[in-house]
C-alpha cells in the first residue's frame, strides 16, 4: 500500500470508529488525539480499531488458529500498559491484566499478537536492538505456552496468580507499592467532610449532579445491585454523594461518567467506598467478528464488559456489575485504592525486561485459561488451554517465529503510522476538529 493509501486507510478506520463521537464532543478528541500523537505506543495504545482492520486486511493470517480458537474469550486490547494490580475478592492482592473495556470473543493470537507489537514499540523506544525484542518476544511465547501446558496437564486448578507469594522483581515491588495504599487516602483525595458526613470534594473535572440526575443514577443503581453477589450489606447499598466526571482515560474521550459515593459496611467514615459508572462502547474488535452466538449473548455493551471480565479475571471485583441508564448499557466497579500499574519507564534493562514479560506471559496464558467450559459462563464451552494448545501441535519454534515476526512487522507499521496520524491531524484532516 502506498503512504497516500495507507495515510487514506488510517482516515476511515478513525472517522468509522470515532466520527459520531467526535461530533459529539470535538474537544474531548483534540485532547484524545494530541494524547494520540505524542508517541508511537501512544498512538497505538489510542487506535485498536486499526489494528483490527489490519487483523482482518493487510495482516490476515490464519497461523496457529483452527475453529474453536478462533472464539477465545479475549482481552481485546492487550498492550503491554494495561497490566496492574487490584485486590480480588478473597482480599488478595493481584498482579494482573486490567482494563476490559475492549473484551470479547475472538482469535486467542489476537490477544498476543497485539502484546508483542506494544513490546516492539516498547524495545525501539528504548534502543533496544532487533536482536534484543526478538528475545524478549521468545521470552513471552515460551513462557505462555509453558504455563498452558501446565494448565492443560493439570486442569482448572493448576491456575496461579502473581501475588506477593509468587512474584520477585519488578512486579513484587508494584505488588508492595499496591499494599502501602489505603482506603482513607483515596477517601482524603477524593472527598471532604462536612456536617460530619463525607461528600465529593470540588476537583478539576468533576461536577455536581443535579437532583433529576440524580434520581435517574440512583434508579440505575438500584437496578445494578441486582446484578451483584449477594454479599454487600444493607449499609454499603446507601448512595451518599453523586459526581458527574467526563472523558476519564484515552479510550472514554467525551463519555460521561458518574462517582457515587456509598455508606461502608460501617458507619465509620474510612470505609466508605467509591463507585464509577461509565457508559461501556461497541469494542473495536466486534466490528471483525462474524459470530451471532457472540453478538446476541450479551444485553448491552455494559452487560458485556462486565461478564467479560468476570470470565477472563478469577475472583473479580465483588463490585463489579452492570446496569442501563437512559437506555445505554453502563459498567459499574469500585475505584479501587489498591490499584497500581507496572511502568516501563523503570524497567530498561534486558535481563529486567525478559524477567517482567515472562511474568505477564503467564499471566495471559491464565487470562485464556479461565473463561472455557469449566467457567461460570457458558458462550466459551470447550477447554480454550487445550484447543490452543492443540493447534500449537508442539511446534513451539514455528509459533515463537509468528509472533517475532508479526512483532517486528507491526512495530514498523505501527511507527510509521503513528506519524501519517500526526500528518493527518496536524494538516486539519481529520473532520470535526
């Protein structure tokens, strides 16, 4: 393809993902956009639908894939920043990926193909040699092919997780970093005190719900708690507060938000808990997917994200759910205070790097293996490590050389249109803005 060409590509593919958005909040997508500029991983991280046009277009490949993994419960955007911690249900603290706003059911490669290509884009940022990526991405494809192996040879219950107990380096340091924070240091950022009571303190965009919206938020509360575990007491079911946030993250550009604010499982004020409801969008791979059995499982874009990651995340957050307001599906989970996210800008060195991609190598392995037939869900009913590792057929280096190859090719496709994109919007090419 040519560079007017593929510059002319990467125009439809924003304007068909992002066009009705974008007329609806043209500011929110400057900002998504100049975010989207700043760097090729920047850019790649902001626009999953071209890659999945190109999964699909000029980087179909059929390598590794029969008919059943072609329908993996997948992450759908799995670059190598959505990786972090977060406290599970048992009240453990997890490394793990994060972020399932994209997820659905699709080619498990698709799931790696996009890691390994955010590790390219990761390795040249560095300068890091061809040589070196080539390893680190071996490093990845044997570590997760070992830990389906495992998996496959001793079940369900050979699933692990990386904890405090079974992490070293870099990751147990995130871990540790997760466990100093704290419940009232959150509630101190995010709130005040008045009349002795907390409410919602007064930041930079957040708003103040009027009372309409709020009885419409409440009803669609009311409604999510149906969609709950029944553990939370009656107590954690009182709404305290309201907020309104707009445009959290690179992927939300222009969507509203709502924060409420709940009563704890006390009266005392340090357990109060802070929900977000967010309106949940079409993930940019569902666009490739021809599956009925897939489109029609799910009541509405909030219902999927949810039951997606309850399916690819073991003892998910206990408040994680989903509701409708205003007729769009909406998520709702807990602003979690334990949350912190792995940054590559202090992980530079080889041997660190390869010790930290192993680690997350078996954690998508575990990621796959969760969400089959021995799941609560019933739209992956076969055992995904033993399909995937079938389709392997043992032939570890020809799979390895796919992913070195495809990680190579897209981070140089990658970084040449991260700078077609800067083109095109710098140029007032890109419509509405």
């Amino acid at each position: 393809m040519t560079t007017s060409g593929r510059s002319a590509h990467i125009l439809d593919v924003l304007i068909t993902e992002f066009g009705d958005s974008i007329k609806r909040d043209p500011a929110a997508f400057r900002r998504k956009f100049r975010k989207m500029a700043a760097t090729p991983f920047a850019f790649y991280r902001g626009s999953a639908a071209l890659f999945y046009a190109d999964m699909t277009g000029t980087f179909a490949d059929d390598a590794f894939l029969d008919s059943q993994t072609r329908r993996v419960w997948i992450h759908g955007d799995l670059h190598a920043e959505n990786f972090g911690t977060y406290m599970n249900a048992s009240g453990v603290l997890v490394f793990n990926v994060n972020d399932f706003d994209e997820a659905y059911v699709g080619p498990y490669v698709w799931d790696l193909k996009r890691f390994v290509a955010s590790i390219a884009l990761i390795g040249y940022a560095k300068a890091l040699s061809d040589e070196v990526i080539t390893g680190l991405v071996t490093e990845f494809a044997h570590s997760y092919v070992g830990e389906l192996t495992g998996i496959s040879d001793g079940g369900d219950d050979a699933i692990g997780s990386l904890t405090l107990e079974t992490t070293t380096g870099t990751l147990h340091r995130v871990l540790q970093f997760a466990r100093l924070n704290t419940r009232v240091a959150l509630l101190d950022l995010e709130t005040t005190v008045e009349n002795f009571d907390r409410r919602f303190a007064v930041m930079d965009g957040r708003y103040p719900v009027d009372q309409e919206t709020r009885e419409l938020v409440q009803a669609a509360f009311q409604d999510y708690l149906t969609t709950l575990p029944p553990s939370a007491s009656k107590v954690e079911h009182t709404i305290k507060d309201f907020a309104l946030r707009t445009g959290v993250g690179i992927g939300s550009a222009g969507l509203p938000s709502y924060n409420m604010l709940l009563e704890g499982h006390t009266q005392a004020l340090e357990n109060d808990v802070i929900l977000y409801m967010k309106q949940a969008q079409v993930p940019a791979v569902a666009r490739h997917i021809v599956d009925e059995k897939v489109h029609g499982y799910f009541k509405h874009q909030g219902h999927r994200t949810a039951e997606s990651q309850r399916a690819l995340q073991a003892y998910a957050d206990p408040w994680l759910g989903y509701t409708t307001l205003n007729g769009v599906g909406q998520l709702v989970a807990e602003v979690s205070p334990y949350s912190a996210d792995l940054d590559w800008g202090d992980v530079n060195e080889p041997d660190e790097l390869a010790s930290v991609i192993r680690d997350l190598g078996r954690a998508v392995a575990r990621m796959h293996s969760v969400a089959d037939d021995e799941s609560s869900h019933d739209l992956v009913d076969f055992s995904t490590e033993d399909a995937i590792m079938a389709v392997i057929g043992g032939d570890l280096d020809g799979f390895t050389g796919m992913l070195v190859g495809f990680a190579h090719s897209y981070g140089a496709q990658a970084r040449i249109d991260h700078q077609l994109f800067v083109d095109l919007f710098r140029n007032g090419r890109l419509p509405g803005l």
